[in-house]
C-alpha cells in the first residue's frame, strides 16, 4: 500500500478567525463557510482553521479588522470539531516527499507551457522572511491534490502543515512567536459541528 494512501482518521479542534455576525449565523445553521481560493492560500484551496490556537485565530480576526474594517468589522473566533479524513499531513515525511515528486512535475508543466513559476513573497505588513504569500506553496499543494487524485484516486480531504512565524519567542531561540499548526479543510463534510468561543477582545500592546 502507497503511503499516500494511509489515512489521518482522527477528529480535531480547529479554530475559525472571521466576523461575529458570520459566526452567529454559521452557528444557527443559516450560513456555511466558503472555500478560500486565494492565489497566496498557504495549503492551497479550503476553509482554514487553527489546530487547537484559539489565540492565534484571535490574533488574526483582529489583524484582518484592523487591515480592512470591511471583511471582518467585528472580529469573532468559531470552533469546530474536523475529522481529518483523507489527509495531506504534512507533518509526516512520507507526505512532504510526496509534495518534492510532484513540485518536479508542476515545474516541467510550468516550463513546457512557458509560464513563470510562482514564486512567495513577503507581504507588505509582514515580517520580513515569512513569505506569507504562499503563491509557489499553494500552487504546487493543489497541483499535488489534483494529481494524487487522478493517478492513485486518493481523494484528500484535508490537508495539515506546521509553520513557524513570527519573531523569536526570546533572544536566540528558534521557537516563533506565531508558530501554529493550520490545516485547510477541502470536503466541508470533515466539519463534524461548531461550537462559540468567547467574546474577541483587542490584543493587548507587548
């Protein structure tokens, strides 16, 4: 058996940053989440939630009010309970290998049809080397997806990564202030239910 064929079946918390009036009605079962298909998503296409960071899904909501005002005027935090299903987990080497085989085959692709190859890119408001526009990640994950799908017939549902982001926690350490485990929910049926959090409140200054 592939080890891309192995299962992730296991259920876990995730948490949602987005408006409160959203979360009210994602909550009374009168809305549902959308897919993210930003061209810069950092696992490629999916609704993106935090595993066990209702902090940093805070922090979030609250950096993308201030960034905007109109996509999130009230920042709110929705947890849910995900069974990962079919998952591209990326925490695994089997699977980071797998993303390496086919990154080869994006790149071919790219050269054979003389288009640039994506490339990421730091964000305007962003520390400096964290590449938060993911551009060359999330083509090459929903390439990877798709191309899963059609040779092995593996369909993935999820897919999880880990990253470090931010400053260091403390001089000299390699631990990253934002460092969190997201994981992009491609099938909304891995969505078992969702459940409140507390009242968003703006982060304190440090």
């Amino acid at each position: 058996m592939s080890m891309a064929s192995i299962g992730y079946q296991r259920v876990v918390t995730g948490y949602h940053g987005c408006d409160a009036a959203l979360a009210a009605r994602v909550l009374a079962g009168t809305a549902r989440l959308n897919l993210s298909r930003n061209a810069y998503d950092w696992l490629g296409e999916g609704i993106y939630f935090w595993e066990h960071g209702p902090e940093r899904a805070r922090e979030w909501a609250i950096e993308q009010a201030n960034l905007s005002g109109v996509r999130i005027k009230e920042p709110s935090v929705l947890g849910a309970r995900i069974n990962l299903g079919e998952c591209l987990d990326l925490l695994d080497t089997a699977n980071t290998r797998i993303l390496n085989k086919w990154y080869k085959e994006f790149r071919q692709t790219a050269r054979q049809r003389r288009a640039p190859m994506p490339k990421n890119r730091d964000a305007a408001d962003s520390r400096r080397g964290d590449k938060v526009l993911r551009f060359l990640d999330r083509a090459v994950i929903d390439f990877t997806v798709n191309h899963v799908a059609e040779a092995e017939g593996i369909i993935y549902q999820t897919v999880r990564g880990i990253f470090l982001e931010g400053q260091a926690a403390f001089p000299g350490s390699k631990i990253a202030l934002k460092s969190h485990i997201q994981i992009a929910v491609r099938d909304p049926a891995c969505i078992l239910g969702f459940f409140g959090t507390e009242p968003v409140k703006p982060l304190e200054s440090r």
